[in-house]
C-alpha cells in the first residue's frame, strides 16, 4: 500500500517509511492513496467469522502487496487477543466493549499492532528507532504496554505532572527496560509540543529515528477500524441502518470508524462526540476549524484543542466538508452532563473507559432531517449493585421519546468496587 502526505497528495510512500516516519516530513498525515473495498461475500460471511479471521481479511486487503499472509498471521493474532464485545444495554442500543486489553484502554488494539508491525518491518536493520508518545494517560500505558520489550525498539512517555491518573502512571513509569517515563511539569499540550519540536529537530533526526506511536501513526490508527467490522459482526442479523457514536479526541478512533466505512462496511452516520474541547462539533455544526488550547475535564482522554486527525476527517471525503457533515454529526458535553454524580460530590473523579459506542438506529430519516433535536439525552444507569453503566465523558444521550435511538454506554464495574478502581484508576 502507498501513503500520501494530506499536507502534498504528490508526496507518496510505502509502509515502512510511513510506519517509521509516523508523520510526513512536510508535517502532514500519511493516508492511503487507495481504499480498497472488501469483496460483497465478505459481508455476508461477517456473522460467523473470528475477530482473527476480520483481521486477516480486512488487515491482508490493506497491506497485502507490503507483507506476507504469514506476517499478516503475526500481526493479527498478536492483536487480537482479547475480544470487542457488543453488549446491548437498551433495546436497539449497543456498547462496543474497548476496555479488554491489558491497560484497559481501546489503544491497546493500535499499540499492539503498532509495535508488532514496527519489529516485522525492522526486522534486519540495525539501528534503533525511539518511540515518542505524549500522553494524558491511556497513550502512555497502552503504547508502553505494547512496545515492552519490542526488540529495536525504545520508548519515551511525555506525561504532564499530576495529570494522568495513578493506576496509569503506575503502567508505564514501572515498566523500564526499553520504556522511558519522562514527567513534564506542563500540560498535555507541552507535551505534545516537545515531541513535534523533536521531530522537527533536523540534527536529532540524523543521529536516530524518531517515530510516534500516537494515532497519527498509520499502525496505530488503522488496525482500530477492525473493531467497527467486529462490532457488526454482532449485530442481530440483518443489520438496519447502523450509526456509530465514537468518544473523540485525537479523531484517530472515528477517522478508523469511516476508514471501514469507505472499506465497504455500511454504516450510516457517526457520532463526534467530545467534552467541551468541542473544536470538532463546532465545525460539523457549521463553524471554521479552528484549534484552540485544550480545557481540563474529567475525562481527560479527550482534552485536544488542536486534533490531529482532523485533516484524516477531511481527507476520507476528498477534502468535502460538505459530504463530511453531512455523515458526521457532531455533540459535546461538559462534565456534569458527563458525570451529574460527580457533579454532586457522590464520587470520585478520573472516570473514563475504552470504549465506542455501536448504536442501532431506527429512525435514520429523523436524525437526517433534525440532526440535533431529536438526539441525545442522557444514558447514566445505576445498575443493581450499583452498577454504572454509561460513564465515560462520551456519553450520547438518549432521549425519552428519541425516535433516533442513538445511545451510548461504555463503563461497567461496581462502584467502589475493585473493577470500579481499576478502570478510574483511584
Ligand atoms: C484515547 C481515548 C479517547 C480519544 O480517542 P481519539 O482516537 O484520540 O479520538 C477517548 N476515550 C478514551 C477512553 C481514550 O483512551
């Protein structure tokens, strides 16, 4: 597969450079120059196929003329080794459970792809290349997670002080090894900055080379569409008219959502839903892009005020914002919408969870002609237990009488209990 730079269509690379550039030299994103679509029997074998035997079809289509099937096995058995589940939490609602992997978090998928891909790739060359990953938490310890002791490969975690919650600076401060924890006392933003001053950095590009592994990076963005098709997959049969709801930052998640879309998988509408770092809703809701500082919220997973992947958004449609938007619909909430317990002091803050959501739409016409209306309202559930499903900062609302049926959940556990701590890290 070829790579074009968004910044220069005429600027064209393979897999490895792109994979071990991560960015293009001219600052723009590697995108694939052909989209291939999956053959029409492979939808119909959807149901019944594994999540591996997705990954091999799907991952083979993509990257078949760069690796070989059995690379290709590697690859994908290295994966996906935990499983996406789709739970139904209303009728017709759907949560596609991210959170099974090792750190919890969906970026355990890319990671692990990524760091597999960069060791086949590398295979036989002798120098080293360093990883730089800024991170507000999830990042750092998926990626850190998944590079552990990737030979020829050495990583280095930005992490703003105070920042991140304590479980996660636990997973990748006590790794070592090939994993280097670096604290900055700033903002997420600082660290972001300080890699992209790095990778800027002509001299230092010279003695080594310097790679992300944050979505930007195509091996770690395109192996998360994966979990679109196996979130289908699970769908009741036959499946109507689907929307997906995505918890958003960076966009790496949703531009691989619309990345199997263009593959073939037929997906209605997505959902851009973000906390009030809402730069993404306001252009999809008819404002010019414009990056602004990122605001600290309680799901911290999501506080981008410059995301990158937005020229990947662009880009899946040829650059037509129109057509974006028009499939796109994008929602933002602030944290007592987020969370109204924590607004009232009932509990702990940090709660977040790795996962998207798959939703069934009934009424797509309705959402098509009242594109917010008749849209989200709250899916916050005490379960019995205390059970709490549809935390998450993400949460689409749904609606008493929401004819559109777009909801969302993505966080189980007992509050208070050690799932609970586990996942909000407290
Ligand atoms: C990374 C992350 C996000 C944001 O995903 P993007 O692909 O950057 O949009 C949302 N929620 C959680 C829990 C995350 O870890």
């Amino acid at each position: 597969m070829q790579f074009y730079s968004t910044q220069n269509p005429a600027h064209r690379v393979g897999l490895k450079e792109a994979v071990i550039q991560g960015l293009a030299p001219d600052q723009g994103l590697y995108m694939p120059v052909e989209i291939p679509t999956l053959p029409a029997d492979f939808f119909q074998r959807l149901p019944s196929l594994s999540f591996a035997e997705i990954g091999q079809e799907v991952i083979g289509a993509l990257f078949g003329d760069s690796l070989s099937e059995a690379e290709i096995r590697e690859l994908v058995e290295h994966t996906l080794q935990f499983d996406a589940p789709l739970v139904e939490v209303e009728p017709g609602i759907y949560s596609l459970e991210l959170f099974h992997g090792p750190t919890l978090a969906f970026k355990d998928f890319g990671a692990r792809f990524c760091s597999k891909l960069m060791a086949l790739l590398l295979a036989g060359e002798s120098r080293k290349v360093r990883v730089l990953v800024a991170t507000s938490g999830d990042t750092g310890s998926a990626v850190a997670n998944g590079f552990y002791r990737t030979p020829g490969v050495e990583v280095v975690v930005l992490y703003p002080r105070g920042k991140v919650s304590v479980l996660q600076e636990k997973q990748f401060t006590t790794l070592g090894e090939n994993i280097v924890a670096l604290e900055v006392d700033g903002v997420f933003d600082d660290c972001q900055r300080l890699v992209k001053e790095a990778f800027l950095d002509a001299e230092l590009r010279e003695q080594m080379l310097l790679t992300s592994a944050n979505s930007i990076n195509v091996a770690r963005w395109i192996p998360q569409a994966l979990y679109y098709f196996r979130a289908f997959a699970q769908l009741p049969q036959p499946v109507g008219d689907v929307a997906f709801s995505v918890p958003s930052g960076n966009f790496g998640n949703l531009a691989a959502g619309i990345l199997a879309a263009r593959m073939g998988l037929p997906i209605r509408y997505f959902v851009a839903a973000t906390n009030v770092n809402k730069v993404v809703p306001d252009f999809l809701n008819g404002a010019d892009f414009q990056q602004v500082p990122s605001v600290q919220t309680i799901s911290n997973s999501m506080d981008v005020g410059n995301p990158s992947n937005f020229s990947r958004l662009l880009a899946l449609y040829g650059g037509d914002e129109k057509a974006l938007r028009a499939q796109v619909k994008g929602f933002y909430f602030d944290d007592p919408e987020t969370a109204p317990f924590h607004a009232a002091g009932a509990s702990g803050a940090g709660l977040y969870a790795g996962s998207t959501w798959c939703s069934r739409l009934y009424g797509g016409e309705k959402l098509h002609q009242n594109p917010i209306g008749s849209l989200p309202r709250c899916l916050f559930r005490d379960g019995p237990s205390g059970e709490i499903s549809g935390c998450g900062g993400r949460n689409l609302r749904l609606g008493a009488g929401a004819a559109g049926a777009l909801g969302s959940i993505s966080f189980r556990g007992e509050k208070g209990g050690p799932s609970w701590q586990r996942f909000c890290g407290f």
